[in-house]
C-alpha cells in the first residue's frame, strides 16, 4: 500500500496519494468506494484510469513541488504544498505519525508553516467540556435514542396508521433526542459521521441524526398516506413557517450549527420536509373537537405501490362533492360501494383543512 494522508480543506475532505514521482489530490466523495480506494492505494493506477473512475483528481509532480510545509502530525495541523504553479493548503484530518509524515514526504524539502492567527472555532471544545464519568452514560442515551427512533419509525410505518400510540412515541423520541442534543452538546452531534469529520471535530460522540430524522420521516410518509388534504399550498406554508422556525431555534441554541453555517441550508430544507409529519400527525391529534358526518362510499380501490399498496375510497360528502380518502387493507376488504361510512373533513387543531375516515382512527 501506497503512503497517503487524509486532509481537509474549506470543509471538503482529500485523499493526498504519495506516488514515486507524483502526488494525486483526490476528492473523496461517492465515487471514491472502497474499491477505487484499494486499487489507488496499491500503487498501480495510472492519471488515466483513476479519469476512467470518475473522481475529482488533481496531480502534482515531484519534480515540481518546490517544497512542504507541515504544522504537525495531529488533526487541524496545516499542511502546505509549494508547487511551481501555486500553493496549496490542507489541514490533516486524522492524527498521524511523525514517521508516516515523513514516509509521504520523502525527498521533499520540508519547512514550517507560518503562524496561523487562533482560529475562532474550538475544534476540541467538546473534549474540553466532556467528563469521562458521563461520557458512557451520554453514549447509552444516544444509543437508545437511535434504537427507539428506529423502533419508531418500523412501527409507525407497519402498525401505525391512525394510531395516536405510534404517532406520540414518535414525537416523544424526536423531543428527547432534540433535548439531550441541545443540553449536553459536548456527547452529541446531529451532523453525521462524515461531515462531523470534515468539519475538524475530533471528540468521541453520539451522532443523533437518525434517532431525530427517523420517526420523523416515518410521521411524514403516515401525515401523507393517512390524511387528505383539500388544500396542500396551506399545508406547504404552515410546515414551511415551523421548518425555518426550527432551524432559527437551532441556530441560536447550537453551538455546533453556528460553526457549520453552511450547514443551514441543509437543515431548513429537511426541517422544512420532516415539519410536515408532525404539522400534520399534531393537526390531528389535538383536535378534539371534530364532527363526522356519515356518507355513502361510490368506489374503493387499490393502488399498486409496489412493495406496499395503498386503498382508497371515492365517498359523496352530504353537499354532494365527492373525494377520495386513503383507507387501510382491513376496511377496504370489508367495504364495498353503497356502504355508508363516517367522515371528518373540517379543521384540525392547527387550523388545517384536512379528513379522514373515522372508522380509521
């Protein structure tokens, strides 16, 4: 195997390859799977097979690299590549060696970088915060936080239509989660695992993002496939308004989003998505106050989603308007057209139009 580092820089994480007589830059992304790893790091890929691949690949030549700067052999230190043509600038991303430093650097006219003004971002402020006596008992909440999340988000999805149980464990886990995230932020990260590394983080957390995601994706697919919804530019605003505002909320109470700011625009898009599950699932739960009125079902049917079907009932509303309501398998094999049902269509607790089938509920 070839002598390589991993650096970073603006965020964007590189794979440095030592060759005999050049160093390849490679951009990590999707491209670069383990397969393509191992073959560029077993020395023999030349610049117009790891072009067939597909990645993002920048050479430098030995015999025109003037000389490198390094800073250190530890994550965050800098590493400056003098080239004939231009100067490039990495930070390591994982701690080295000084001997594997050296290995990737052999023959190359070493200097020291010169002083960096403190950077205003404390890579190891989690480090400096974390107590070891909390730290494992922080990494087991995480952990049942992502197991019920997950728990969460299998039972909604299989046994969870129109069930107020799944609906609230599901918002009692995002709560949770949320709260120990924003109270204890030196045990956890809502980043991911790779873009937790890229950003120059190096303490040992729990990664929350899917004990949050999870269930709340799972509200969304059930606020979609369980309600409907005469007016979807109405729903669209109200979870708009609850996204943005939660990405707010988050950047003044997390440290770790006002240091990732490129971070926002990711998360108020997913904010924005996930919004509509519990939009909608609070819509309805809170609404105490519902009506039904009984109407006669005009057609059922089934529609093929492939690994999961969807039922569907056309009923006439007493003003004689007809629409079409999402049902489960059990209704729709007991119900047949002419049969009488009840129906709510009105308002939820939110203020939004939405109905359903009582007999559902």
């Amino acid at each position: 195997m070839v002598q390589h580092l991993l650096v970073q820089n603006k965020g964007k994480l590189f794979l440095l390859v030592r060759y005999p007589d050049r160093f390849h830059i490679i951009r990590v992304g999707p491209k670069l799977d383990d397969r393509n790893e191992d073959r560029i790091l077993s020395g023999g890929c030349s610049d117009a097979v790891i072009h067939e691949m597909g990645l993002d690949c920048e050479t430098v030549m030995t015999d025109t690299l003037i000389s490198v700067a390094v800073g250190g052999c530890l994550a965050g230190d800098t590493i400056i590549l003098h080239a004939k043509e231009r100067r490039r600038q990495y930070q390591l991303s994982d701690d080295y060696e000084e001997a594997e430093l050296d290995g990737v650097f052999a023959g190359v006219k070493r200097t020291k970088p010169p002083k960096q003004k403190k950077s205003s971002r404390k890579a190891d402020w989690r480090e400096e915060m974390q107590d070891p006596k909390m730290q494992k008992l922080m990494g087991l909440v995480g952990d049942g936080s992502i197991i019920a999340g997950a728990v969460c988000f299998l039972g909604t999805g299989f046994f969870g239509r129109m069930d107020r149980f799944w609906t609230l464990a599901c918002l009692v886990v995002m709560a949770v989660s949320f709260g120990v995230y924003l109270r204890y932020p030196q045990y956890f990260s809502i980043m991911g695992k790779r873009a937790y590394k890229e950003a120059g983080y190096r303490a040992k957390v729990t990664q929350l993002d899917l004990a949050i995601i999870l269930p709340a994706c799972m509200l969304t697919v059930r606020s979609i496939w369980d309600h409907y919804y005469p007016n979807w530019t109405h729903f669209w605003i109200i979870s708009g308004i609850v996204g943005v505002g939660s990405s707010i909320f988050l950047y003044f109470f997390s440290r770790e989003i006002r240091e990732n700011i490129d971070m926002m625009v990711v998360v108020t898009l997913v904010a924005v998505f996930l919004s509509l599950g519990i939009v909608g699932q609070v819509n309805h739960l809170a609404n105490l106050h519902g009506e039904p009125v009984t109407c006669r079902v005009v057609e059922t049917k089934k529609i093929d989603g492939g690994k999961r079907d969807r039922y569907v009932c056309t009923v006439a509303m007493p003003s004689g308007e007809e629409i079409e309501l999402p049902m489960g398998v059990s209704t729709y094999r007991h119900t047949k057209p002419g049969d009488e049902v009840q129906v709510y269509l009105g308002q939820g607790a939110l203020g939004l139009e939405y109905g359903y089938l009582v007999d559902e509920d």
